[in-house]
C-alpha cells in the first residue's frame, strides 16, 4: 500500500508526459512570442496549460483572462463560450487548448471566439485525435487535420501540426491505461508504462524516423490569425 502511493503519483506523471508530449512544447513557445501589455483570454481555467500560461505572463508582463464554464475551476469569468456574450470586449490572443472537444457546439465556439479577437488578433489551439475518453461524460468530439481547417475557415494563416508520431500515439494508448476504471487496467498500467518509457522507447524513435505518415496523432497543436 505504502509503495502503491508512491508508485501511482509517479506513473501518472509519466503517463501524461508522454500522452502531451510536443504540447508543451508548443504551448510554451507560443506563450513566450506573446508581447508585454497583450490582453489575452484563456479557455478553459485551471490545470498545468493555465498554470504555464500565468507564469510566461508574470515574467513577460502580458495580462491573462480566464474563461470556464465551470465555476469550482475559480475563473475570472463563468460562462459557455459558445454563448457566452463579451459585450464588445476583444483579446489580442485567444488560447483554447485540450478544450474545443469538450463544446456541445465546437463552431459555435470558435465563431464566438472570432469575434472577440481583435483585428490581427492569434488563436492559439490545441485538441486531441487519436486519444481515450477524458473528463466522462464531457468528451464529446475529435477532430481531424481537415475538420479543424474547415472549422477555421474564417482565420487565416492557419496552421495545424501533428504533436507526435503514429507509433507515439500507439504508446499513449497503452500508458492511458493508468487513468482507467479497474484494477484490470491500472494493474496492467504498472508494467506497461515502465515498458513503454524503458524499453520500447528507442523501437519507437527508430519507427517514426523511418516511417514518415501524418495518418495518426494524439493530437492537434494550431494557431491562426483574424
């Protein structure tokens, strides 16, 4: 029991680790080219996206505004956006990240999100595509390559990549199983992961330089400019 306390924290850093492996990256580089004195909007309050986001504004001096429809996530405004009314009011950049499946409307949202940005303003957007169910039952939507620019059809520059490789995604599958119901899935989960991390690992590095597809990811990383 003693061990498995130690051992669960442990496995589930490293299981997210690898399931938002090239986010961060992303999302760090993007957060950094954001200039001083921006008024920037975030949707979706809370967790480590948030947490980055608010440490890159305090050392580089942009101001971040948090949107969630959830009022126990404590943000600075409650609401739906793919409803929600501004009044007017416009960002210089809108971040969405790991959100935009969670929509009843996912268009809707992003029309809302369009006409809060000011002229010139940037979307910064990441989703899932080849992921497990999250968050029950508020997981509603993948989205492909081609459905995220159709869905972005009023942006330009927009511009979708890959976070990961076909055989990356694979591994991801099998190291989510830590976060499934079931002693089965979590059991399996102990041995699999160190596999996965250990030993495996230089198989799939090798697989993905060799074999060059963009047919499966784990997920989206985008930006676009009104």
């Amino acid at each position: 029991m003693r061990m498995r306390r130690w051992l669960d924290p442990w496995l589930l850093r490293q299981s997210k680790r690898r399931s938002r492996q090239g986010l961060y990256e992303f999302l760090e580089r993007e957060y950094s080219a954001i200039p001083r004195q921006a008024d920037v909007l975030s949707i979706g309050a809370g967790g480590e996206v948030n947490d980055l986001l608010l440490n890159v504004a305090k050392r580089n001096g942009f101001k971040v505004t948090t949107f969630d429809i959830d009022v126990a996530r404590g943000p600075d405004i409650v609401g739906d956006i793919c409803s929600y009314d501004f009044g007017g009011r416009q960002f210089d950049v809108v971040v969405i990240s790991e959100v935009l499946e969670h929509l009843t409307e996912p268009s809707l949202g992003l029309k809302t999100i369009h006409g809060i940005l000011k002229d010139d303003g940037k979307l910064v957007l990441s989703t899932p595509f080849i992921l497990p169910l999250h968050d029950r039952p508020n997981d509603y939507f993948r989205f492909t390559r081609y459905g995220l620019e159709l869905l972005l059809q009023d942006f330009r520059n927009v511009r979708v990549q890959e976070r990961n490789s076909y055989f990356e995604a694979i591994d991801v599958l099998w190291v989510r199983l830590l976060i499934e119901n079931g002693s089965s899935a979590k059991l399996a989960s102990y041995f699999i992961i160190p596999f996965i991390f250990y030993i495996k690992r230089p198989l799939t590095v090798l697989l993905s330089k060799l074999v060059q597809t963009d047919a499966m990811t784990t997920g989206y990383v985008v930006t676009a400019v009104k």
